[in-house]
C-alpha cells in the first residue's frame, strides 16, 4: 500500500514521471505525431519545438522522425534485421551471432543455449538481459523484462518513425567476451556517410553513467552532454579506429543522420545498432552553439 501512495504521490508532483506513466498506459495514443512531439519537447527542454525552421541538432531530429520516412528505415532499426542488412554491406565477420529466435519468453529453448549469452529484443534499443552464467541466471526476472518489453510499441514512446511495427520478438545472441571491463560501445555520429564524432560511455544504463564524446584523432570534442558527467577515465585510442570509421561511413551513407554502434574487441570490429534518434532527440549539449552546430551538419531531405 505504502508503495502504491508513494507512486502515486510522484505521480502527482512529478510531471516526467506523469508524462512517462501516460505514454506507458497508452493515454496519449491518439495524439498526433507532431502534436505529441511539440508537447513533450517542450517538457523535456523548456523550448518551443520550431518544426517549421528547425535549427538545432534536436529540432532535425525531431523532423527527422515526422517527415523522413524511408522504409528501409525499419529494416535498419530492427536489431535481427539489421544484421543481414549490414553484413551485406560489411561482411559476416562483424555480426554477432544469433542463437535463436522466439515470439515470446516461454518459447525460449534454454537448454540449446550455451552458458553465457545475452537476452535483446529487437524493436528496442540496447542490451536487455546479459547472461554470464546459466547457472545463476534468474529467469524470473528476464522474463518480466522481456514480457513487459514485448507488451509495449517502442515508437510510441518518443514517435520514433523507424520503430513503427516493426514485428517484436525476443533473441539470443552470442556473449562477447572483452574480459573484466567488459564491452566499449563506440557510438559514431554520421551524418550522410561521414562520421564526426565518437560518443563512449562508462555505466551505461546507470544512475552513474558517465559520457564523453572525441574527435575521430581521438581527442576530447569541443562539446559534451551537458545532462551527463564526463568520462572520469579517459579510455586509450582503439587499435581498430581507421576500421571503424570506415564502417560507420559505408553503413551510414544516404541517411541525414545515422548514430552506429560499433565494438572493438581483439582484432575484430562487430556491429551493435543503428539509432536514427539517439536519446530521443532530447539530449542536452554544451556550450550552447554546439547544438546547432550539430544542426547544420543534418542536410534535411526536401
């Protein structure tokens, strides 16, 4: 009960968390896109969404997701059909591999899974369920992650086009050991096929989260996420960089703005994601001028 009085508190005080609750339980459904984004833009930055003349790096995101509407867009956003899709651009060799795929959680053959793997769903964005050890896997906790994610449209959290049915489903794909500090996501900024700067984070998904972004001669970029501490350790240059902007360029070429998700582990480069909209389109960055500087690097399609 006390639980239940606590929420609902927040509920009452806390407008994101009313806005989260909301979007969550559907009440915003038959609200249009542009109506929608212009309403918790303005909650997310204070700003008046200017769609018509969009300046800023968040404005032609935000445009992006009501106007830019390339049906491969969808193939690339989905976390199994991407694979095909890239490796037919970059080869096999940078595609994790897929261990099977199930409609639901208790579709799952777990005994035809290896010891370690990792749980993803493929309408969504990120890493859901790392498993390192079968042994001590908590299966009733996966398997409300999973359900609840599969119970839920993704784009109709932030509108974002690409996501839109695509057919959910639930993955297991190879774990990939990078040894006690686990994986580095290097997370390239491209825009129409050159990339121009590199996101890494520590604590991903955490309280703790820490974000800093570099040049691609790997030095710390005139700008950062404002709404985020930086990196307090400065990770060393990849080996594979020279790779890795190769790719990102190729996989990004012929979309205004494409983030790509790239690993780095002994001498082989692998493939994450493709994000269209990174963080929404809500992140905050700093100094100022920079989110129109990032801006003007989007060519919006006429």
């Amino acid at each position: 009960m006390q639980d239940v009085l606590q929420k609902l508190f927040r509920y009452m005080t806390d407008p994101d968390f009313r806005t989260s609750v909301n979007i969550t339980h559907g009440f915003y459904k038959n609200m249009s896109d542009e109506r929608f984004l212009r309403m918790l833009y303005k909650r997310q930055t204070g700003r008046q969404l200017d769609i018509e003349r969009p300046k800023t790096f968040n404005e032609k995101i935000q445009w992006l997701k009501l106007h830019d509407h390339n049906p491969k867009y969808h193939v690339m956003a989905d976390k199994i059909a991407s694979k095909e899709y890239v490796a037919s651009i970059i080869g096999e060799k940078h595609i994790i591999k897929t261990l099977g795929v199930w409609d639901h959680f208790d579709d799952i053959d777990f005994k035809g899974l290896p010891d370690r793997f990792v749980l993803k769903c493929n309408h969504n964005s990120g890493a859901l369920f790392i498993v390192k050890d079968i042994r001590s896997f908590d299966a009733a906790s996966a398997r409300n992650l999973v359900e609840d994610s599969l119970r839920h449209d993704y784009y109709e959290f932030y509108r974002e086009w690409a996501y839109k049915d695509i057919e959910r489903k639930v993955f297991a794909e190879e774990y990939i050991d990078a040894g006690e500090n686990g994986l580095t996501d290097y997370k390239f900024f491209c825009f129409d096929g050159i990339p121009r700067f590199i996101n890494v984070s520590r604590f991903e998904h955490t309280d703790d989260e820490e974000i800093s972004f570099f040049t691609l001669d790997w030095k710390l970029a005139p700008f950062q996420r404002t709404d985020h501490k930086l990196l307090s350790i400065t990770p060393e240059r990849p080996r594979k960089l020279d790779e890795m902007i190769e790719i990102a360029s190729a996989l990004s070429k012929g979309v205004p703005f494409l983030r790509v998700d790239l690993y780095e582990v002994g001498d082989t480069v692998y493939f994450g994601e493709l994000t269209f909209y990174p963080t929404g389109g809500f992140a905050s960055y700093g100094p100022e001028p920079w989110n129109e500087r990032l801006g003007s690097w989007i060519s919006l399609p006429s």
